[in-house]
C-alpha cells in the first residue's frame, strides 16, 4: 500500500471490489448490495449517480439540488470528483451513454466487461452548470484541467 492518494486502498477493499465484479446481473447485485449496505447508504450512493449523471448533462446545480434532494455543497464536492478524481465516473458516464435505446450494450459485454449484461441508458436534458466545482479537498479549482488534484 502506498502513502498519500492511495492509502484508502485496502485487502478488505480489494475483495470487495473483486466480488463485485463477479456479479452477474442487476438482480444478483440488488441482493448483494441489499445485504452489504444500509437502505440510507443505497439512497445516498443512489443520489450521487444521479447528481453525476445530471452533472454530466450540464444542469445548472440547483435544479440538480431541487430534483435530487442533495445540497449543493455535495453536488460541489462530486463536481469535483467527477473532473477530477480517478476517472470512475466519468468511466461509467461513457459507458452508459454506449448503451443503446433498450439499455443492452452498444458493444459486446465480453470486449468491456466479461460478466456484464446490461447497461442503463442515460436520459441527456441540456443545460450549463452555473458554479465552478471545487477540488476532493474542498478548494476552488478550475475546470478540468488534467491530473486530479
């Protein structure tokens, strides 16, 4: 384990993150993450997928705040890990937006992931964000600009 940025990263994580992908579909997860996580922590990762996804079609952070239900402190605070974090969202924003219409997988499931089966389809409204997000530590920073913070 390294110091610094990575010191999050644990065995106990590792196969976590290991399990879950051996998941094979959206039944299967619903009752893995069911077990694994409280309702309260379901809706609060549930609300950050969907402010990122509202991120990523450019809605203005109140609207996003009015239609979710977080602050826009939290919205900042996942504009900011959204632009500047690990690339996991944006990851999987480019991955759902591949899906076609019916939510299956513009590209064999195999080429991304071997036990995929499905992918959600993102509904695109436009519109612009209005505040510039700040960085995972909480500081103004700029529009993406590179490397995480």
């Amino acid at each position: 384990m390294t110091a610094g940025r990575d010191d999050w990263r644990t065995d106990d994580l590792d196969q976590l993150f290991e399990a879950i992908l051996r998941l094979d579909d959206v039944p299967e997860a619903e009752s893995f993450f069911r077990d694994l996580c409280t309702l309260g922590e379901l809706r609060d990762m549930a609300q950050r997928w969907a402010v990122v996804r509202q991120l990523d079609a450019g809605m203005h952070y109140a609207d996003i705040s009015r239609r979710t239900g977080a602050s826009t402190a939290t919205i900042t605070r996942i504009a900011s890990w959204l632009h500047h974090g690990e690339g996991g969202y944006q990851r999987m924003l480019d991955r759902t937006k591949a899906s076609g219409p019916s939510g299956e997988p513009a590209e064999p499931a195999s080429e991304r992931n071997p036990r995929a089966t499905t992918a959600a389809a993102a509904a695109r409204p436009s519109a612009r964000m209005t505040a510039a997000p700040a960085s995972p530590t909480g500081t103004a920073v700029a529009p993406k600009s590179g490397s995480p913070a």
